[in-house]
C-alpha cells in the first residue's frame, strides 16, 4: 500500500529462561500478536502460539521492553498490530 511503512525493531532485549523450562531443556518459539503504539511501545499482547513451561510469560516480559521506530502512514506515526517471534534456545 502507498504512503504505508511498517514498523521497525530498534531495541529488543533478549527473553529469559524460566526455570522450569531451563530444567526441562525445552526450546522453541512463541507467536505473539501486538499493537505497537504510535510512539513505538507495545501493547495489548496476546499469545498466539505457545510453548508453555512459563515461557509465554517470560517472552511476553521481554517483549514489553521492545521499542519500534512505529509505523508510518502518510508520513505520520501511526499503530499497528504486528506478530512477533520469540526464540528460546539454550547454548
């Protein structure tokens, strides 16, 4: 679409294990659905695919955190609803 530009990740700090899911050694991904906010916050973050073992929680912690250059329509910051994933891999 003309005149629209996504939004872009500037800032995403990586999600922690939880314990049961470190002791378990389970990894994975998790499938969130957000809006990020004309200013480039998240919000109203919902799991779409889930891995469990606490680490729907742990990626919805992290990506609270996140900050996005918002999307732009016309030139202007506008929201938008986005997926995201989030990786858990134990090194």
């Amino acid at each position: 679409m003309a005149g629209v530009i996504v939004p872009r990740l500037i800032y995403n700090p990586e999600p922690t294990f939880s314990d049961e899911a470190r002791k378990s050694k389970t990894q994975g991904s998790v499938t969130l659905i957000l809006v990020v906010g004309a200013d480039g916050h998240t919000y109203d973050i919902h799991v779409q695919s889930s891995l469990g073992m606490g680490l729907d929680e742990k990626a919805i912690e992290a990506v609270r955190r996140w900050r996005f250059e918002p999307a732009k329509f016309n030139g202007q910051p506008v929201a938008t609803q986005i997926a995201v994933e989030v990786n858990f891999h134990l090194y």
